[in-house]
C-alpha cells in the first residue's frame, strides 16, 4: 500500500499497521524532526493553553505539546482512524503522557466554537478531499488568539534528476496527481489569508534524497509509470529507460531528486 493512498482510510486498508510502520520511519528522519520542532515552535503554546493536533497519527506529536502545556492544560489528538488512535493511546501509557486522544473526523471536529487555543496538523489536508471545507473546521474551532500551524507537502517541488527531462517532468506531474490534493502546500497561504488570518507566514522546507528506494517506495514510481503509459504520455520503451536511467544512477552512487513543502501559521483574531 502506497502511503498516499492510505491515509485517507487508514481502517480500510488490507494492513493499517504497514501505514504504522511508515510513520514511525518517517518520523525517525532529520527532516521530519525539523519539521515537529519548527511547527510546535510556531504553535507559540503556553501553560494552561488547550491545544489540538488534527490527524494525530500515533499521536508523540501531542505527547511532545502536553508537555510544553503543563497538567493545567489539554493536549489533544484527533485521528478518523480507530488503528491510530489505539496506538497513540498504547503510546501516551507507555510514556505516561498526559495526553489525550479522540477519534474525529477533520470535518466535524468534536469541539465547540472558537475553544482551543492552538492547532496542527501536518500531512493531513493532503489527503483530505475537501482541504479547504477542513480548513474551515479548524478555523471555527480555533479560539480568538489562537494560531493555526500547518505543515503540508508539495509535489509540485518534487525534482528528480534524470537525462530525459521532460519524462521527468511528465512523471512528476503523475506523482503529484495521485494525492488528493498533491500540491497544497504552496496553496496554504491563501487559503489563510482567505480566511481572515493575521500574521501568516509561510516557510518553505526542501530535502534531498539520495535513496531511490525511498522515492520508489513512498511515491510508486511503478505505479506512476505504468499510469502515464496508459494514458499515452510516455512510450512504453522511453517509460522503462527514464526508469533505468534512475537505477543507473543509483548504482552509481549519484542518484538526486528533492522533495518539499510549506509550514504556513496564523492567527484567528
């Protein structure tokens, strides 16, 4: 199972605990931890505040906010999945973490008007159907102060290095249809300001990945071919030579490609 295919319906897969398994791997890598830090950095939380973490996951994202919050206030993660949230909960024991944990649906999030004092939610809005219905959510929620943190992807900044260009062009653009909404990130800092937001900001994040089974894995290059293949946009032949080309480079030692995305902030006055 393709990560971008999973999110959007954790408890419907064939194997909810390889998505698990993803995550923590993830997680585990230097520029996901600058992404954590970065957006609980911008979160600006304060003692006693209440804050949420929209599509908690396995839910240290809000271990790591209760502790900034203190026992006076309420770190809290919301995931649809019923897979996640039991492994966050497992989690939070284990640590003995005071945070909580709520399955909810990013649509219909069960708090009441303007009644927490900060939010995030990363890689989330990528997957979701209705990113910007679900960024109203988090908005009507949000308390008057409070700031809202996204960290969101962008396969528009998807960059591999190949001899065909334009092949690699062509791929890119399948990659990045294959999510539901593949290059929200660039697209955040609008929809804040749309929304009435103050003090929006937008930091873009690049990483370089020298792993081709990375990119292979997290993105189905196969998959991806075959799709533009089929729709006529590549050859079959010049599709399997881009593909080698990449391997080649691998073996090689000098396989490149770049991936990114945006942290967008702002506060609901």
């Amino acid at each position: 199972m393709s990560p971008r295919r999973g999110f959007d319906a954790v408890d419907r897969t064939t194997d909810p605990d390889n998505l698990v398994t993803y995550l923590d791997a993830v997680r585990r890598t230097g520029f996901f931890e600058e992404v954590k830090r970065r957006t609980l950095t911008a979160m600006e939380l304060r003692q006693g505040d209440t804050a949420v973490d929209v599509g908690c996951g396995t839910g240290e994202d809000v271990s790591a906010m209760a502790s900034l919050i203190s026992a006076k206030g309420r770190a809290i993660g919301v995931d649809i999945s019923a897979t996640m949230i039991a492994k966050a909960l497992q989690r939070a024991r284990d640590a003995r973490s005071p945070a909580m944990f709520v399955q909810g649906d990013v649509f219909a999030l069960p708090f009441a008007d303007a009644s927490v004092d900060a939010i995030r939610a990363e890689r989330v809005l990528q997957h979701t159907r209705n990113a910007n219905a679900a960024f109203q959510e988090m908005v009507r929620v949000a308390n008057h102060g409070a700031r809202i943190v996204i960290w969101e992807g962008d396969l528009d900044l998807f960059v591999v290095d190949a001899p065909d260009y334009e092949a690699s062009r062509v791929v890119q653009r399948a990659v990045c249809d294959q999510f539901l909404n593949g290059a929200i990130g660039h697209r955040l800092y609008g929809m804040f300001v749309h929304a009435g937001l103050t003090d929006v900001r937008s930091l873009p994040l690049l990483r370089p990945v020298m792993d081709l089974s990375l990119i292979e894995s997290a993105f189905d290059l196969s998959m991806c071919l075959a799709l533009v293949v089929s729709r006529g946009l590549l050859e079959p032949e010049r599709a399997d030579r881009w593909m080698e080309s990449l391997r080649t480079a691998s073996r090689n030692s000098h396989f490149f490609s770049v991936i990114g995305g945006f942290i967008t902030s702002g506060r609901k006055d």
